[in-house]
C-alpha cells in the first residue's frame, strides 16, 4: 500500500507540473523574444583580418605545419626513447623485405622501393600528426601504380615477349629501357598525387575521406588482395606471362598463368611454397605468443635473409633459372625532376590514388589516436602525404601511404612517437648505401610470398559479408558493389564506381525514410511510434506524423503520399467524393423536378378527381422529405447521405524534429498540404523545428497571410494541447487529465 501512495503522490506531483506548463507557439516566441543585431562585416574587412599577422598567429602557424616543433622539445627521453628504438629496428626490419616485395607490384626495380621506404618516412616525421602509424610502401597503392606504368609503358612499346628462355643481350636492353620508361611514369603518378594531397589539405578538404565509407574501404582493399595475389602467381611458379592492366585484368592474367602451368619451374615454386609456410608460421606464433613476446619474431627478414644465402650458395639463378632480384645500386640517386609530360595521361588515376592514400593513412591514424588518447588533423596528414609524394618524386619514389601491417607492429612493440619511423628510414637507408648488394641473389619468388601472407588480413575481410548481412542490407550492397566493380573494371574505375553507388544510397535513404504516426506515452509528454509500443495510444481525432529525412525535391511527393496513407485522410478523395455526392443529389432533384411536373400535368389533365390529386402529392417523398424541400436547396445534413463515410481526424501534426533541412520544392508541398486539408475541415500545424528548418522556411516566403506563424510550436506536446484547446476536446483517458487542467490554467 506505501508504495502505491508514493506512486500516487509521484503522479499527481508529475501532473501538478505539467499544469503549470503553458503552451507556446512560435508566433508567441516571436513576439517576447529578441533577435541580436549582428553589423556584417565588409569584405576588405575580412580580407585584411585574415592577411594580418601576429607573433602568436604566426608561430600557430608554424606548429601547426611542422607538429615535429611542439612535441620534440617536449619529448621525454627516458620514458619514450628505449621504446622508439626497438619499435624503431622492428618496423625497419619489415620495411626492408616489404620495400623490395612491393616494387614488384609498382612495376618497377626493387631498388626503387627501397628509396620509398626512406624519403617519405623521414619527411612524415616533420609534417604528419599520427605517433604511431608507419608510412611507406603498400599493396594496394603500390598495385595501383603498377597498372598506370604497364598501361602507358607496356611491353610491346619495347619490342618484349615473355617466353621461358634465356634472354639475349638485345632482350635485356629492351627490359631496362621498359624499366626506365615504368620509373618515370610512376614518378610522374607520384608527383601529381602528393600537388593533389597538398593542395587538398591547403584548401582544408580533409573531409573527402568520408565519401570513402568503411563498407566501400573494406570491399575495394578486398578486391585489391584479389589483384595483388592473382598478380604474384607468375612469380611464385616462375612463370613468364604478359603483365595486364584495366578491366579484366584478374581474369586475363589467371587464364595467362593457368595456360602457362606446364612451364611452372618447379625449383621456384618449392622456395616460394617454403617461404610461406615459414612466414605463416611466424605469424601465427606472433599472433598466439603476443602477450609473451616483448617484440615480434621478424620473420620476414629471417626468409629474406636465409632465402639469400641459400640462393647464392647454391647459385639458384644459373643452375635451376630462379629469377632474382637481380642489380641493386649503391647509394642514392641523384634528384631529377619528373617527366610532366606524362601528367595529362595519368590525372585520373594519380586523384584516384591521391583519395585511396590519404583515406588508408587517416583511418588508421584516427584508430591509434582514439586507443592513446590524442587527436590528428586530417587537413595537416594531407599535406604531410603530399609533401612526402611530391618530395619524395624527385628521388625516384612512387606513391606511399600508411601500411597496416607495419603500423600495428610500431604500435605494438612500444612506439611512441615518430622517432620509431625515422630509425626504420635510417635502417633503409644503411642497406640502400651499404649493404644493398648482398640481396641481389634473392629469389623473386621470396618476395611473392611475402606479398600473398601480407595479404591474409585483407582476405580475411570476407567475413564483412556475413556481417553486413546481420546488420545492414545497404551497407553490404556497398561493399559487393566496391569488391566486384574494383575486380572486374580495374582498381580506379572501380573505385570510382563504387563512390557514384555509395551516393546514390545516400540519396535512396532519404527517399526511403521511415513514416510514422505517433502517440503519447501514458501520463508523459513523450510521443512514440503507435505501431512499436502496446501502451502508445493516440488522442482523438489527433494524428501525429514523422519523417525521418529532410524535405527537398528528391522526396517531397513521397512525403505527401506517406502523408495521406498514414492518417487515412486525403483530401483530394474526400473533395472528390463531395462533388460525386454534389453531382448524384442534382441528379436526384431533377429526377424529382420531373416528377413534379409530371404529377402537375397529370393534375391538370384530371381535374375532376381532387382527393387523387392529393394522394398523388403525398405519393412524392425523397428520403423522407418533401420534394418542395428539396427543391428549396441543398442541406449539408442531405449531402452527407449520399458521401461516403468519412474519419473523425480534425487535426493533422506534422513533427519535423528529425528534419535537417527544407528546400523551396518541401516549403511548396507543406503550403499545399496546408491548404488541401484546410479545404477539408482538416487544421494541419507543425511541430519542432530546428533553428536552420526555420531559416530556410522563411527565406522562401514561407511563411505568408496564408500560412502564418501560430501554425508553428516548439514541440509536440505544445500542438497537441493546442489542437485540442482549438477543438475543445473533452479529456477520456487519466493521461488527458493533466491536459484538461492545463487548459483551464491557460484560459484564466
């Protein structure tokens, strides 16, 4: 029993409360409130201010285009530098293998990668905002590369036919006229793309990586795994096939590899197939044995190395023809300007290559960001990747991004901040001047294999489909649409197909937005779906209704129709049906009219028969009534006979919390819905409009003689005491009660 009273006394406190809360509409609001005068400021005003320069903005400036400048004096040397040294050596110990693995990728000699694994990794220390992400070579971006220079450099511009004998002199000049050809397209890709990231970040476009969404990443990184493993099967069976590019060139290289399989050189395949058994291993003991280890076991160099050694003891190249690496200069090259020339053929694909970069290094950057507990600026990573491309092209580097695996290693193993990338680059560096020669021996078939294992994380993602599956249709739409296009029409225009789709679901969702009537909540001011909850119900005569999507072109129809579907009222049926009942009761009266005069006449005609006259005359009803009673008009008692039955809704809400914005299409539909229901004995009002909903609504003329502010309330709850006050609805249930004192409050 005391806990009934107490719920008793919570009650009437609760309506008590809300008595004493009045109705407000926006025209009230209007009125008691005041808007700020603000003085816009002239344009040469703004122009000097943003040009005006101080000691504090310029050093914002500077930190905020060198980070390195705020964190390095600050940097705590005996918490962090032990740390950064040992992530530092185990991140440049898989930078090495993955640097020359991935050249083969690029289409380009593996030194080449080496000199990608060192520039834009020292640069991204000065410029990037990420502590713990590593950047250089990867797949993807690196497979990328490679179709652009076999597209514009293929073999046949060189006179080149793979075949499985040795070559000749003739032959091994052609391939590195090919060769030199494939360097400078890819160089020519890297420059344009790191002026494009630049630029982008300078013009604070840091927001274009969110029309790469996660579905879209996942399924176009799957379809790149496809390629890249289709790509390194030739070099895992020593085949020699032709390297193919564009749409279809997954299947044109497995029906190349699959017709050449006969001439699989059987000593290749057998180190490539060791290699990744060993490298599988390894990762799987580094995988279970993670907690334990206090760094990964580097089972990438271990093979390098061993594969090395037992390929220059055994002389691998001459006595079975395993392909190897072949020459390694030593030292740098010297900078040399790109060949621009060649920017116009590759534009699109450097953009393409430009957006995917940038997308891959800022979505793991914002992972470790968010695990440590720091924040990055999209717009600085972009000009810190281009910085590193555009830089980095005039020392003979190709496109470089953040790579997956590589960065969780740096993280995992105590990276702290970037010093950890710049003794990877200095590692790099050391073999490029030193000791590079020694892996000239390596079998290509090694760095098949490293490629195909980095790629079971990628593989793995297959799993997304199950997945998206549970969760969203269309976001696994998203992701089969990004997965097949990039396989089938080549990794940019599938990139590109996959970015128009993922537009065009934006656009379906908000053409498909979920309608809902509404209902209140027993004994609360809160409105919820009528069709979800049991203990929902919804007022007399009152129907609540909500979109969730804003009003524009694309769906302002639909919300029409919803509208009309969902509260049973439409009012151009019920018009119709006015005139149609209008057109049958005429048609009736002039029946009747007949009738008369033919009654008349018939009176005329027999004038000796009085009492008949009378009896004929009372012979003429009409539903009941008299014909002179109707013959002196149409009563609406009358005309409702012949409509058909019609609801009991006096008042239509329309909810607009949910809305974003409403365009001049939407601010158009609402006045004719407006109007249509008000032809209809229908009031339509309009409930919980954001601040930008009603700027747009009044900068289109909204709100006019016909349609005026006191239509507008700030929430639900407000047109719904006002709907009923405008009808004067009597109370029938315990949560109207709070209703009916509210209204009486107000009236006096």
């Amino acid at each position: 029993m005391e806990h009934v009273q107490e719920h008793e006394e919570c009650l009437v406190q609760t309506q008590m409360y809300r008595v004493e809360r009045p109705v407000y509409n926006e025209e009230f609001l209007q009125g008691q409130l005041h808007k700020k005068e603000k003085t816009p400021q002239p344009l040469s005003q703004k122009i000097a201010h943003s040009c005006r320069c101080s000691s504090k903005k310029a050093k914002s400036h500077l930190y905020s285009f060198l980070p390195i400048l705020k964190w390095l004096p600050r940097y705590p040397v005996r918490a962090y530098l032990l740390g950064d040294i040992v992530s530092g050596i185990s991140t440049g110990v898989m930078q090495l293998p993955q640097g020359l693995a991935y050249a083969l990728l690029a289409a380009v000699p593996p030194v080449f990668g080496l000199y990608s694994s060192f520039y834009p990794v020292f640069l991204y220390t000065f410029f990037g905002t990420s502590r713990h992400i590593s950047i250089g070579t990867f797949a993807v971006i690196s497979l990328m590369i490679g179709g652009v220079a076999v597209r514009e450099a293929p073999d046949e511009m060189f006179n080149i036919v793979e075949s499985n004998s040795t070559n000749s002199t003739d032959l091994l000049e052609n391939y590195k006229a090919r060769d030199a050809m494939r360097v400078k397209v890819a160089v020519a890709v890297t420059l344009l793309s790191g002026i494009i990231q630049l630029s982008l970040g300078l013009l604070r476009f840091g927001f274009v990586a969110i029309y790469l969404t996660e579905p879209l990443v996942r399924g176009f990184t799957t379809a790149a795994a496809v390629h890249v493993f289709t790509s390194q099967l030739k070099y895992l069976l020593g085949i020699k096939t032709k390297r193919y590019s564009g749409a279809l060139s997954v299947l044109y290289s497995l029906i190349a590899v699959l017709s050449n399989i006969t001439k699989t050189n059987i000593a290749t395949l057998v180190v490539g197939l060791t290699c990744i058994v060993l490298l599988l291993s390894g990762k799987e003991i580094n995988d279970r044995f993670k907690k334990k280890l206090p760094v990964p076991i580097p089972m990438e160099i271990i093979v390098v190395i061993i594969a090395t050694g037992v390929s220059a003891g055994m002389n691998l190249s001459k006595t079975y023809e395993v392909d190897i690496v072949g020459d390694i200069p030593k030292g740098l090259l010297a900078p040399k300007v790109p060949d621009i020339n060649l920017i116009p053929a590759v534009f699109v694909d450097a953009l393409a290559i430009a957006i995917v970069g940038f997308s891959m290094a800022v979505s793991m950057a914002k992972i470790f960001a968010l695990k440590h507990g720091y924040t990055i600026d999209g717009n600085q990573e972009l000009i810190a990747l281009g910085i590193c491309n555009s830089a980095g092209s005039f020392f003979q580097t190709f496109s470089i991004t953040c790579s997956m695996s590589r960065s969780l290693v740096q993280e995992s193993t105590g990276g702290k901040t970037q010093i950890a990338g710049t003794l990877s680059s200095i590692m790099v560096l050391l073999v490029i001047v030193a000791i590079g020669y020694l892996f000239e021996p390596l079998p290509q078939t090694v760095l098949a294999a490293i490629v195909m294992v980095n790629l079971k994380g990628m593989f793995k993602q297959f799993g997304d489909i199950a997945h998206f599956w549970r969760t969203s249709k269309i976001e696994l739409a998203i992701w089969i649409v990004a997965f097949v296009a990039s396989v089938f029409l080549g990794l940019d225009y599938g990139l590109l197909t996959a970015v128009a789709f993922a537009m065009i679901t934006v656009i379906y969702r908000t053409q498909s937005p979920q309608y809902r009537i509404l209902g209140q909540i027993p004994n609360t001011d809160i409105y919820s779906d009528v069709e979800q909850y049991e203990e929902v119900k919804e007022y007399p005569g009152i129907k609540i209704f909500q979109a969730n999507a804003s009003l524009y072109f694309a769906n302002s129809e639909l919300y029409a129709s919803a509208l009309k579907k969902k509260t049973g009222v439409d009012p151009c049926a019920v018009l119709a049906a006015k005139k149609k009942a209008q057109k049958r009761h005429a048609k009736e009266l002039k029946q009747t009219n007949e009738q008369r005069k033919k009654a008349v006449l018939k009176l005329t005609n027999d004038l000796e028969t009085s009492v008949k006259h009378e009896v004929i005359n009372d012979e003429l009803p009409l539903n009941g009534k008299s014909a002179d009673a109707n013959a002196q008009g149409t009563s609406p008692d009358e005309l409702e006979h012949f409509m058909e039955p019609m609801t009991n809704v006096h008042c239509i809400i329309l909810d607009l919390t949910p809305v974003n914005f409403v365009d001049s299409v939407g601010a158009k539909m609402l006045k004719s819905v407006i109007k249509e229901y008000e032809e209809v004995g229908v009031f339509v009002c309009i409930a919980g409009c954001s601040g930008p909903v009603m700027d747009d609504l009044t900068r289109l003329n909204f709100f006019e003689k016909s349609t005026t502010r006191d239509l507008l309330f700030h929430s639900v709850h407000d047109a719904v005491l006002s709907c009923q006050l405008k009808v004067g609805s009597v109370p029938q249930t315990a949560s109207d009660l709070f209703v009916s004192n509210s209204e009486s409050h107000m009236e006096n």
